[in-house]
C-alpha cells in the first residue's frame, strides 16, 4: 500500500488517509500509525488534517446499519509543513495529533452548546471551516415530491434574489 500511496504523491495527487487506521470503540483518537508521516517527509509534502466528529453515532464500529439521522462533523484544519517538525516524521505525526485532539475537544463542546438547533451551523474561519447540519438526509427532499419534481420547483422558484 505505501508503495502505491508513493507513486500517487509523485504524480501530486493528493491522499486522504486515516492516520489511525482503524475506528475507535469508544469515540477517542487512538495513536496515530508512522506511514503516512513517513509519506509525508519522504515527498515533502505537507499534511492537511481533517478532523470527522459524529460518524460513530451514525455507524457504530461493528454497527451493520447506517443511521440517516445525526450530525457529521468534518474540519479542515491549516495544514502542516514537514519541515515544521524538522523533517522528522514521529515529530510530524505527534504535532498533528495534537492539534487534531485539540480541534475535536472544541468540536464536542460547540456541539454540546448547539445540540438545541437544528439549523446548519457554520463555524471558523476560511483556514479552518466546519458545517454542520442536523438535519436528516431523509429531510432534504420534501416526503411528498420526488427529488426530481423538488428540482423542476426549485428551477421555477429559485426564492428570494439577492
């Protein structure tokens, strides 16, 4: 797999990967593993993390059956430069994961303090933006119209112009 995530890097595509490389049973980050660190150094390529909050409460980890109701939550935060953390891929890996465990620890508070609405919320900056929304999947589309019959009304009455 690290051989095929090298050639991707050096046609400059860019990969997401799952540091932990596995879910958590509990909701907590667990370590990080080195290889995408090692990616990182070795194509000197900077690192964007993304952190995902709400996931386990739609698919628990063993769960069979996703949830269509809940919150997903995904931050982008700023991304980090090897040479940063000196071109060492444990320092990289180590900054990383604290500034991920720092963004999810804000998350869970702004979520505790919005839990009431049910309204998109949209947070931070530019350099580090998150939606969220909690409204169902099954919601988007009005229960009586098709999503194509939705489509044709919102072409006719496309709302207020600004």
């Amino acid at each position: 797999m690290m051989r095929e995530c090298q050639r991707w890097l050096s046609k400059g595509i860019s990969l997401i990967i799952f540091p932990e490389g596995t879910r958590s049973p509990d909701g907590e980050m667990l370590p990080f593993k080195d290889g995408p660190f090692h990616l990182a150094v070795k194509n000197n390529v900077p690192v964007t993390p993304l952190v995902v909050e709400g996931t386990r409460q739609m698919l628990p980890r063993r769960g069979r059956c996703l949830s269509l109701t809940g919150a997903i939550e995904i931050r982008v935060l700023p991304a980090v430069e090897p040479q940063q953390c000196g071109m060492d891929p444990k320092a990289l890996s180590t900054h990383v994961r604290s500034l991920m465990a720092g963004a999810l620890r804000q998350m869970r508070q702004e979520r505790q303090r919005h839990t009431q609405r049910e309204l998109p919320v949209l947070t931070g900056s530019l350099q580090s933006a998150s939606v969220r929304s909690q409204v169902p999947l099954k919601q988007l589309t009005p229960p009586h119209e098709s999503r194509q019959d939705h489509l044709h009304r919102e072409a006719r009455d496309p709302g207020p112009s600004s």
